[in-house]
C-alpha cells in the first residue's frame, strides 16, 4: 500500500484538480502544491490515485494531464471517491436527522455550482473552509483572446453603454477629463468606501474640492481619500498610461503613499509574505516567484484587445496574485480604469456597490478561482456609472475638438508670445504658431488664439504654464506701448 504524501493528503491533490476539470500536468501540480514536493515523489502519489480509479491520467510525456472522473449520472457520488475522506457514518435505522446536511467545503463545489452554492461554501465558519493557496492552473487556464471571461454579448452591451454620449472621434481619456471633477469625488469616495473608510460622500467633496479634512476621522481615512485623488489625476492627465508595470507601480505608489509599515514598499513588488483577513486564502510568499508572475499577468493583460475584457482581467487577477504588502484591490480598481480611459469610455467608479457583496465576489476568487460574482457585480457597477456619467456630461459644454487636437501647440503659442512681450497683433500671433500646425489649419488657429487671449486672466494663466506676475507685467506692458 502506498504512504501519503509529507506534504499533502490524497484529498488535497483530489480538491486541486476538482477545480480543474480540463486537468492539470505535473509542473502545475508541483507550483500549486506546497511545500513542494520532489517529482518523483508526486508522480507515484498520481499513479497510485489513477491505479485506485480517482484520478484520470490522458496523454504521455511532458503533456500528460491528470483529472478528476466525470461522475455524470450518479445521483450521489461516493464522497470518499470525491475527496479522499472517509464516508460519514450512516445514521441508526430508522433515527430521524435533527439537521440540515452540512454544506460541502468550498474545494468541493462542482464547476457549473450555481452562484446561490458560491456564497453559501463562502459564509461557512473559517474552520469549515479548506485552506487554499496560489493556483497556477487558474492562470494557465486562461488564453488571452480565447478564453474571456465576458461573453462576446456581453462585451456588446458593456461596449454600447460606455460610449452612450461619448464622441468616437475625441482623444483617448477625453471624457474622464470632462468630468473629472465628479469623478475624483465619486471613485476616491466609493473604492475607499470598499475599504472599510467612514467619510461620507458630502466629507469627500469637502476635503477634494475645498480641502477640509472632516471632523472625528481617522488621519489614515483622509490619507487614503487623497491617496485616491492623486492616482486618479494621474490616470487622467498622464498620456502615456498603459497596462503595464511602470503603470501599476505608480499607481500603487500614490494609492498607499504614507500608509505602509515600510515606506520603501510602495511601488514595489512586496517582499515577504501576507496573510487575507477573513479568508483560508494564503497568497505566495517567495519574492522572485512574485516578481515574475506580476509581469506575467500584466503581459498576459496586455495582450487582451477589449477594454472590458482587459479591466475584468486586471480586477481578478492582481488581487489574487497579491503582489503588493497591500493596497492590491484599489490598485486593481484603478488599473481597471486604464483600458476604459484609453478607449475613451465612460469610466467605472463603483458607485452604489455593496460592501459585503464585493467582499463575497473577491473571496470567491480567493478561495475557489469563481469569478462568477465578480463579474456579475462588474457588470451593474458599470451600468450604474454610465448612467451617472452619461447625465453628468449633458450637462457639459460640448467639447471643443479643435482645441483638443492642437491643446499643446495652443499652449505654446500662448506662452511664447507672453514671455517675449510681444503685442497681441495677427503677425506676431502668426510668429509664435507652432511649425507642428499646418498650413490648412492655420487661420482655425489664428482664431483660437484670440479666443483664448480674450478669456485670460491672472487666475486662470497657469493653464499655459504662466505666472500670475508674468501675466500681469505682461498687460502692463501692452497698455504702456502704443499700437503700431
């Protein structure tokens, strides 16, 4: 008879593979089992368990999978054929139970468990719950473009949503900058909201807009509302976002700035382990396994070609992986942000989301790789922030999409006729217009130009890179000189 393994029961390799039901090879086995065992070691455990008609071993050499049997058409599988435990002793003949039948253990649901069997494995009592770690067949099972987790409908609707009132030919990131004032109140407010934070929605005005930090709070609460605020101006106003590391370190970076134990890690892959408060889940712990693993999902990110698809990926994924000591949801909930803002969609801000739901959906990604309620929640948190949004912008000036286009160049030209002091005339407009304007643009230009000299004042000068003094000296020295 063959000896259990060290490292594992039977059950636990039984559990892993119940939640891959294509199958898993040795070199997944061996990542997802810890502490790891020696090969040789795991392939005569997976012989002896094919051998004794638990596990199912299909193709030969390096790509030999093992799976679990279908049990199709059983009624009621044998538990010990499922698990590896033991049967439950039967009851005395004809004695009544006084129970209900205990819900199975989270590593035992089947892969189509309904989302009501989800949430009813993931409020049993922690010491009900099977401890879990990193899985890295939830990751293999995934192929960017292939297998995504949002059906193509899906995908439409979303798509339909977020362009409701969006101008197709505006810049990537026009429309979160058009309503950026609201979205830095809403999205600050409603992820730390997530978080446990207590300001209020009024507070959060309060203290973006005006700079008023609320009474009776935490200084930590208003850290991590500003934290919000300087993440999302970021995303808003740095062009060069993408999905990709350098990106997501910032982000991290100004969303735990000055709430970490060790300031230097902060934008940083983390370098010891964490533990999930509330959950069995127990994340990797070894740096460099991390630090690889970080860029493979990011690339495995970058490879997506929806938006949607790409910002649900981004909200699963580095939050299971959690490559940062913390701060690893909000991180996720901004990054999510990055394809819908290079698309120029409306923007996800979370408003109205249930703090015990997205609790429950994260957890369930955790604990059992489902991203069932995940999804189901990202699709109304989304179709409430369109709504919002959508209202928001008619109630906008509508964008002025020559101005858009040639913003910088505007911005130069404005600059370099107030700093060398030259009058406001047609020829000297002409000399300062940018060589990147061509010729078929340059009178829409001239006019411009004269817009935005007859809307300026000392308040509003910074838009150009100017000083108030500058301005000011600027006007004194046009009124001083007499026009030629």
């Amino acid at each position: 008879m063959a000896h259990l393994l060290p490292f594992a029961a039977d059950a636990d390799i039984l559990s892993l593979l119940a939640r891959h039901p294509a199958g898993l090879r040795i070199d997944a086995l061996l990542a997802a089992l810890r502490p790891a065992p020696t090969r040789r070691t795991l392939q005569r455990r997976l012989q002896a368990l094919v051998q004794a008609q638990q596990l199912l071993a299909e193709g030969a050499g390096p790509a030999r999978r093992y799976r679990r049997p279908s049990f199709l058409g059983e009624e009621t599988p044998d538990p010990s054929r499922l698990t590896g435990r033991p049967p439950a002793t039967a009851a005395p003949s004809g004695a009544r139970s006084t129970t209900a039948a205990a819900p199975a253990l989270q590593g035992d649901l089947p892969p189509d468990a309904p989302p009501e069997a989800i949430r009813a494995a993931l409020r049993l009592p922690l010491s009900q719950r099977r401890p879990v770690g990193w899985q890295i067949g939830f990751l293999e099972a995934y192929t960017p473009n292939v297998t995504p987790y949002l059906g193509a409908d899906l995908r439409a609707q979303l798509l339909a949503l977020g362009r409701s009132g969006v101008s197709a030919q505006a810049p990537a990131g026009t429309f979160a900058r058009d309503i950026l004032a609201r979205l830095l109140i809403d999205l600050s407010w409603a992820s730390s909201r997530l978080e446990g934070n207590t300001y209020s929605r009024l507070d959060t005005e309060r203290l973006i807009a005006h700079g008023q930090a609320a009474d009776g709070k935490d200084a930590l609460e208003t850290q991590m509302i500003l934290n919000h605020k300087a993440a999302i101006e970021y995303l808003a106003g740095t062009p060069e976002v993408a999905v990709d590391a350098p990106t997501v370190f910032a982000l991290h970076a100004l969303l735990s700035d000055g709430l970490l134990a060790d300031p230097m890690a902060g934008g940083r892959v983390r370098q010891r382990a964490v533990e999930i408060g509330g959950s069995v889940y127990r994340p990797l712990a070894l740096p460099q396994r991390l630090d690889e693993l970080f860029h493979i999902v990011l690339a495995m990110a970058a490879e997506i070609t929806d938006p949607f698809e790409q910002a649900f990926f981004l909200m699963v994924h580095l939050p299971y992986l959690q490559p940062f000591e913390d701060v690893n949801k909000r991180t996720s909930r901004l990054a999510a942000n990055i394809p819908l803002l290079r698309h120029n969609l409306c923007p996800l801000s979370f408003l109205d989301v249930p703090v015990d739901d997205y609790v429950e959906a994260t957890l369930a990604v955790y604990e059992l790789q489902r991203v069932d309620l995940l999804r189901e929640l990202f699709v109304q948190a989304y179709a409430r922030s369109c709504q919002q949004y959508v209202a928001v912008q008619q109630q906008l000036v509508p964008p002025d999409l020559f101005r858009l286009r040639w913003r910088a160049e505007i911005s130069l030209a404005v600059q370099a006729l107030v700093q060398r002091g030259l009058r406001l005339t047609d020829g000297n407009l002409r000399r300062v217009t940018p060589a990147a304007v061509p010729a078929d643009q340059r009178a829409r230009f001239l006019q411009q130009l004269h817009t935005e000299f007859a809307t300026l004042h000392a308040g509003n000068v910074v838009r150009f890179g100017l000083r108030a003094l500058e301005w000011q000296a600027w006007q004194h020295q046009q009124q001083a000189r007499p026009a030629r």
